[in-house]
C-alpha cells in the first residue's frame, strides 16, 4: 500500500527549510522542466502590471514500511488574485467525467480488452492561452542580472 501526502509550501526558503536532498532535488526537476521548455521569458515589468506569486506544492509517496518512496514538486501560480474579465475570459479544466471513465471501462470489459494505465511523471500544457501571465520569479532560482524583473 501507498499513501500519497500533500505539503503546501509558500516560498522557497520555507521548502529548503523542511527539505531532505528529495525534496531539493524535486524542486530542481521542476524548476529545469519549466526552463527546458521555454514555459517563461523574463523581462520588465510595464506599468500596472501587477505579478501574481507562487506556492509550492509537494507530493510525496509513502511506502508501506512508512518510508518515503518519492517527492514530486509543482510549481503553481497564485491564480485566485486573478479578476474575470480582466486578467482571464475563459476557465475550463481538461477532466474526464466518471461516467465516461466508467463508460470507457465497461466496453473494454465488452470487447475482452485489455487496459493499460500510464503515469504521466510531468505535464505540460498543450493548449494556446491568449491572455499575457505576469509571474514574480522565484527565490532562489533567480536569473543573475535579472534580480528585479
């Protein structure tokens, strides 16, 4: 059996100070996920705009001798700050009903199928977003040169 248990972090002094190398190393595989894939570019900021901030949010995996099996970190914006209208038009999350996932399931189970599950170790959004996301950087991986953009 494993138990999955979630930590929410503010900053990242606060996630080093509770961090273990896991920990570390996690929020170095996010950090190099999201400037592998160009997910940012950093430049100044115009008049107005205002940045929106960050959590850290941890994963871990327990086995089921209570040690820990893995730490999976995720960087995520302050999107509640957000104003409808303003800084976003549309909201939708890509999620699939249960009755379609048991729809899915009961064909297969029809048809002698036989199904495969996958786990997807980290996501990335495929779709266009239209509105310009203004984030502050974050600590500790701030771009030297770059301390006040």
């Amino acid at each position: 059996m494993i138990q999955l248990v979630i930590l929410r972090v503010s900053g990242y002094r606060t996630a080093v100070r509770l961090c273990d190398p896991k920990k570390k190393e996690a929020i170095h595989d996010e950090i190099g996920f999201i400037m592998g894939n160009y997910m940012w570019v950093i430049f100044d900021l115009t008049l107005g705009c205002k940045p929106l901030g960050f959590k850290w949010i941890f994963k871990r995996k327990m086995k089921v001798d209570g040690t820990i099996d893995k730490f999976k970190a995720r960087f995520v914006a302050q999107g509640y700050r957000q104003k409808e209208g303003i800084d976003y038009f549309d909201t939708y999350a890509l999620v699939a009903r249960i009755t379609t996932i048991r729809l899915l399931l009961a064909l297969a189970a029809i048809h002698n199928l036989v199904i495969h599950q996958m786990n997807i170790k980290i996501r990335l959004l495929n779709g266009d977003l239209y509105e310009e996301v203004y984030m502050k950087q974050p600590k500790g991986f701030v771009m030297p040169g770059n301390e006040h953009k």
